[in-house]
C-alpha cells in the first residue's frame, strides 16, 4: 500500500486551486470544474467541489470545516518561502520555527481555513528520516 493523496472539498476549488499554485509554485490539473489535482514528487493535493461529496455519500463531507488535519509541503528553504507568500497569505499561524524533531516549520491557513505547514529538515535526523 502507498499513500497517494489528501483531498480538500471546497465551495470554490478554482480559488483554492490558485491559491495553492501561488503558495507552491505547481500547477493544478483542472480535471472538471469540480476537481483539481497538484501532484508533487511524493503526493498529491486534490481539491473536490462540494457538489463531489454526494457522489460519494451525501454529507460525508463539509467545506471548511476542517480543524485537524495539516497539509504539508516539504521546500527547500522555508524562511525564503515565507517571504515569496508575503503578498499571498493574510496571517501566519506560525512564523519559521524550528520543531524539536529537527524541521523548521512555517503555519498559515488556506483561503477555506485549511492548516497548511511548509517545512524544511534542517537536522541531519531529520533529513535522514525523510530520504527514506
């Protein structure tokens, strides 16, 4: 078994999928007007539309709502990251902050209130750990 994916739903995913392709520098694959996808090197972000959920099972899901799961990124450098989102994100959770397992971590919410972490190794345990 492998992970592949998260998925967010979203009353608005053309504005959830912009702000991500902003934020990451990937671009979206607008699948439908109800979904779209940013694939990485180890995952991939997918944001489905309200309207998905009853495809699924009615009420299975709600927009916004979520207050437990973090999305996060892996990037090079987090402190050059949390100057290019400057302009982008209007409040940070967290300013670069190194975490005492060994990643230096950068929080803010999505335009639907999503915890988004940007994180960068900067501890040769936690570079280890994530070239497995």
């Amino acid at each position: 078994m492998d992970f592949a994916s998260i998925r967010v739903i979203t009353a608005d995913v053309a504005r959830l999928a912009d702000f991500y392709e902003k934020a990451t520098g990937t671009p979206a694959s607008r699948l439908s007007e109800d979904f779209a996808e940013l694939r990485t090197g180890r995952a991939t972000l997918a944001i489905g539309s309200t309207r998905t959920v009853g495809l699924m099972s009615p009420g299975a899901a709600s927009a916004g709502a979520n207050h437990s799961v973090i999305i996060e990124f892996l990037v090079d450098d987090v402190d050059a990251v949390r100057q290019n989102l400057a302009g982008l994100v209007t409040g940070f959770v967290m300013e670069p902050t190194t975490m005492p397992w060994g990643n230096r971590s950068l929080l803010f919410r999505d335009p639907d209130g999503n915890l988004v972490n940007f994180f960068t190794p900067v501890t040769p345990a936690a570079s280890e750990r994530l070239a497995r």
